[in-house]
C-alpha cells in the first residue's frame, strides 16, 4: 500500500511539473468552422471562421478571423455579433472582451444565419487543444496582385477605380498612389515541429470575384487554402486584413477575360509560403495585449455637398446637342477611327469629287467629325456624373448620420498585441494603405503590422489629404471622420507601440 501511495504521488508530482513546464511556455491552440451560407447559391471555396487562442501565465489571447465583408454595420454580421461572441466568450473561458480580437477579410461572400454560434465553435476546439508552441515573426512580399485604385488627376484632385463607374479619361491621369507589398507573418509550430497555425496580414481589397459568380472567399480564401496545404496536417492559416482601403485586386477593370480571385490568391499564398520557410521557429512566451477606445472626430461635410451639388448641375447644363444615338455612334466611330482621310467612302470618290469641284463627302465628313466629338464629350460627362451622383450618395448618407449623431465624435477601439516578436495595432474600419505605411515606418519593432476591419465597422479611414480631395472617391465620400483624425489615431498607435 505504502509503494501504491508512493508511486501515486510521484505521477501526481510528475504531471504537476509538466503542467508548470507547459504554463512557462507559450500555449496555442487553432481551429475553422465552415460558415458559408449554402442557401444563398452557388459555392466556390468555403468561407470560415478560423480560431487562434493564445495563453501564457499571465495572459489570454483570442484571435478570430472570419471571411466576411466587415464585423457589423454592412453585410451580413450585424453590430450584435462582436459583443455577443466576446461575451460568451468571457463567460466561458474568462478571457475579458478587450483580448478577443475579431477580424474580416472583407471579402465579399455571403455567411450564414449562425455565424455567432459557430465563431464560437472554432474557439472552443482551439481552447481545447492548447498545446506548447514555438514562435517567430517574419515578413513576405508580393508586388503582383494589387494596385493603389486611387488616381491622381492633373488638376490637383482625384477620383478612384470602382465598379460602380468608369475610370477617367486616361489623359486626365497624372499619377497613382502606392501599396504595400508586404506580408506579415506570424508562425506557430508544435514542439515537434510541426506547424499549428500562421497569421499573415497583408493589404488588398479581396474582391476579385470567380467566374461563375459563386460564393466565394476569394483571394484570401484561395491564399489560406494554399498555405494549409503545404503545411503539416491540421495546420490553421489565419488571414489579417491590413490597410486596404484604396488597395484593389491588380487589373480590377479588366473586361477581357473573367475575373477570377484564384491565381492572385495562389500568388499570395505561394508568396506567404516562400517567406514562411525562412522563419524560425523558437520558445518565447512573450503575450501581450493593450486596448483602449479613443474619440475620433465627425465630419461636416455640409459644405462639400453643395459645391458638389452645383458642380452636378453645371454638368448637366454642359450636355449639349447633337444628331447621333448609341445606334448610329458606333458605326461612325469605327470608321472614322478605322479611315480617318476617308472615312466615308472609298478613296476614287474623295478625289473624283475633289476633280469636279464638289466637296460634299467633306462637308458630311466635318459634320459626322463635330457629331462624334460632341456625342463623346457627353459620353464622357455622363461618366463623370456618375462618378459624382455615386460620390454625393455616400456623402449625403454619412452626412445625415454624423448630424444624427449624440456627439461629434465616434468612438472607435484600437488594440495593440505583442505576439513574441510579431507586433500588432488595429483599426475598425478600411484604413489607406498610406497610413498603414507611416506606423511601419515609424514603429520601434522590427515585425510590425497593421489591421483594418478589426473589433467593428466604421466605413473608410481615409488620409487627412484624401479626405481634402476637391474631387470625389469613394474612400473621402464613405466615410464618418474629419481630416483631423489621422494625426489623433498614429499618435496614440505611436503611443502603444512604446508600450508593447
């Protein structure tokens, strides 16, 4: 009995020292739940919610990242979502909201009904699976897949590449905005070497789209999927949007041939993988998470709504006559564009009339000449009346809630974490690439990324000088806050970034 007693306690004993050995590392633990909404059509890759629970002695994380359009506001997750999946899961696990970080890819698939209870299902798998990791930070590039969808005009102001209408005139273009072309990476293996998860962040609309039209996660989705592949089995790829508010998928207009997110997102994948394999791996039990809800400032757009009011009228009054329509333009163009000396006819009757003293193929060729410019300066007017009316929408939309508002601020949550080496700040809503770029830049940590779409919604987060624009896009017409914003979010990120 003494023996059975005895060698009890020293299992007893044992298993205390592993358990103390395990609290002194860092523990992960990941999981993915399907919630794509299968009732809504056709599905073409799944859309999840993807789960990373992290623990050391004295913190708690939760990662979650979901391939939804946004966490509330638009979409199909309403504003209940957040608080509610972090209630449950304080309840649960007593890991406080502020550490539940909760991230969209903006893609623009449809979801299900229930995401909220199966959000929380990926957390509980991951929660049950902790397990001690190593970790290491990183960085990837990939320069293919995106452009900056903002144009510089050469008249100081500018508009940007949507489908909702046409670009500009290329000749009015001077120059276009940057990207950013690199991945952020966090890995995380088992002690084993197997690899558990990878977090990686990077900045481009995943809107691309597939041929048929199916639900979709799209570039993101694709990249995840070619990550988790050629990782060990059970491997979780987590995706962080970043400063994506005026990154588009490369050749976004393109229409000739179809869109298709696939091989931007297996470049992105491929290119997430290449730098991947140069991380290493390594104990470090480092975790830790800083949040705080700031007041940003609202904008009055009062103003810019009715210059832009005046500038629609001015335009519509600008439209002028002419004899063509859509039926009798395309024609005409093509052969004036094809024969521009002899548009008309053959070139033996040109001269033949020009040898009888007659001009009329000429004067009918100045008419058709001065019809067709007409008809494209009207063309291109209704370009821009569209670019303008899609513009004033929003603005008259953000107007109307900014002066509805109870106060002239809007309170947003910015969260930093420290993930080992691997340093994060985030944002709620669709910051430009620009600023995202300036808190890199600026930052005192070697691996430091940025999130948009975290923790909420608040539409576009535009640059100071964007939000000036004498013109009209959509990341300065869609959004709730004043210029003065940018300065007030990188200063108190600046902030954090000492702290972490």
């Amino acid at each position: 009995m003494k023996t059975n007693t005895i060698a009890v306690a020293l299992v007893v004993a044992g298993l205390l020292a592993v358990n103390a050995a395990y609290a002194a590392e860092l523990q992960a633990g990941a999981a993915k739940v399907d919630i794509t909404d299968r009732d809504a059509g056709p599905v073409y890759g799944p859309l999840y919610a993807k789960a990373l629970v992290l623990k050391n002695d004295e913190t708690a994380l939760v990662i979650i990242t979901v391939d939804a359009v946004a966490i509330g506001q638009i979409g199909r997750i309403g504003s209940d979502y957040l608080p509610a999946v972090r209630s449950q899961i304080e309840n649960e696990f007593g890991i406080k909201p502020a550490n539940v970080l909760i991230n969209a890819s903006h893609c623009h698939g449809t979801v299900c009904a229930d995401v909220a209870e199966r959000t929380l299902e990926a957390v509980r798998e991951a929660a049950a699976n902790l397990v001690p990791v190593n970790i290491g930070a990183g960085v990837g590039q990939e320069n293919r897949i995106s452009e900056n969808r903002r144009y510089k005009l050469k008249d100081g102001s500018e508009t940007d590449s949507r489908r909702a209408y046409s670009a500009p005139p290329d000749e009015l273009i001077a120059a276009v905005g940057p990207i950013d072309p690199e991945i952020g990476i966090l890995r995380l293996d088992k002690k084993d070497g197997r690899t558990l998860a990878v977090v990686y962040n990077f900045a481009c609309h995943p809107i691309e789209g597939v041929p048929s039209g199916a639900n979709t996660a799209d570039i993101t989705g694709f990249a995840s999927k070619v990550i988790e592949d050629n990782l060990s089995d059970g491997a979780i790829a987590l995706f962080l949007q970043g400063s994506a508010g005026d990154i588009n998928p490369a050749m976004y207009k393109d229409v000739d041939k179809p869109r298709d997110a696939e091989p931007l997102g297996n470049m992105l994948g491929l290119s997430t993988l290449q730098a991947l394999r140069k991380i290493q791996a390594k104990p470090d039990d480092r975790l830790r998470v800083v949040s705080e809800t700031i007041e940003l400032p609202r904008a009055d757009t009062a103003k810019r709504i009715a210059a832009m009011e005046a500038q629609q009228t001015n335009l519509l009054h600008s439209l002028k006559a002419t004899d063509l329509n859509l039926k009798t333009f395309i024609p005409l163009a093509v052969k004036y564009g094809l024969s521009p000396e002899f548009p008309s006819y053959y070139a033996h009757r040109y001269l033949h009339e020009e040898m009888m003293g007659s001009e009329d193929l000429k004067k009918l060729d100045a008419d058709n000449r001065e019809n067709l410019k007409q008809y494209i300066e009207n063309i291109r007017i209704m370009e821009e009346l569209t670019r303008l009316q899609t513009n004033l929408d929003l603005l008259r939309k953000h107007q109307a809630e900014n002066t509805a508002a109870p106060k002239r601020t809007v309170d947003v949550e910015v969260a930093g974490l420290r993930i080992g080496d691997f340093v994060l700040v985030t944002f709620p809503g669709e910051l430009s690439v620009e600023i995202g770029l300036n808190i890199k830049k600026t930052s005192p940590h070697e691996f430091t990324f940025v999130a948009g779409c975290t923790n909420g919604y608040i539409y576009y987060a535009p640059t100071a000088d964007q939000l000036n624009n004498t013109g009209y896009a959509q990341e300065d017409c869609d959004s709730l806050l004043a210029p003065e914003w940018q300065e007030m979010y990188q200063s108190r990120v600046a902030e954090m970034l000492e702290a972490l």
